[in-house]
C-alpha cells in the first residue's frame, strides 16, 4: 500500500468477507485514510468513487474461479464482476497453491479472465511469502502491471 501511495495514487481496500479475519482494518483506515470496503453499502451510505484501477491481491483459488464464472456473492466479487465491462485495467497476483493452479477448472478461470482483458502477474514463485509488509508480497510487480496497463 505505500507503495502505491508513494506513487501518488488513492488507495482504498476492499476486503472479502473471510479476508477481515487476517487483516487490521482500523490500520489500513488510518494509513488510506478511506474506509475498508466489504460489504454492499446500507441506503444513505455513500458510494465508493470509481476506480481508476485495481489490484486484486492475493487472489485466491476461489476469488479467481468465482470471479470467472460470474459469481457476485460478495461486494469485492461484485465490483471485480463490473470492472472488466467498465474497462478499469485489473492485475491479478494469485495466491494459489501448485496443485490448485494446475486445476483445469483453476486453468480455464484465468483464461477466461485474460479474455476479458484481465491481466495475471506470475512467475514471483508458487506462493508468495504470506507477510503483513509490503516489502515481502511482490506488490511492486503488480504496480508495474498496472502502469502498464494504463
């Protein structure tokens, strides 16, 4: 996330319902200075600006198929279902297991995401370094991808 911010970019964190149990949601508040997003907005709330961009990390076995297929049981599988028709450019750095990214099913969700533009950073190795810093996750990779992308 410093990173990002460093780059002078507007982060705000949008969190699957699972992922609050791993993360500090009143630190990443502090440190965006925006709301951490999970859940669909009550009416009255405002609305979360659009996004120029979007990192999805990590993406997990079942985000990616989920996402793949359609599926917007969540808000962040909601706004990840929108993103690609919006045309907002989205990197990907799974989080997947070997034997779980060898899947067909695994294989197939990737594919059809790169059809829609998606784009998927790989080769930092079978599964990241699971780390609260950003200097363990191959953030700057996807920072890249993104520039690139934009």
């Amino acid at each position: 996330m410093s990173l990002a911010q460093g780059r002078g970019w507007d982060v705000q964190v949008i969190a699957t319902p699972s992922a609050l149990d791993f993360i500090d949601v009143e630190a990443l508040e502090r440190q965006t200075g925006n709301p951490v997003r999970w859940r669909y907005r009550k009416p009255g709330e405002p609305r979360a600006p659009l996004s120029d961009a979007i990192i999805v990390a990590p993406a997990t076995y079942n985000t990616v198929n989920k996402w793949a297929h359609g599926i917007s049981d969540t808000y962040a599988l909601g706004v990840l279902a929108e993103a690609p028709g919006m045309g907002t450019p989205i990197v990907v750095l799974p989080f997947v297991n070997s034997a779980l990214a060898g899947r067909h099913a695994f294989k197939e969700s990737v594919s059809t995401l790169r059809s829609e533009g998606v784009r998927f950073v790989t080769g930092y190795g079978e599964r990241p370094p699971r780390s609260e810093g950003d200097d363990r996750f191959p953030w700057e990779l996807a920072l890249r991808e993104v520039e690139r992308a934009g």
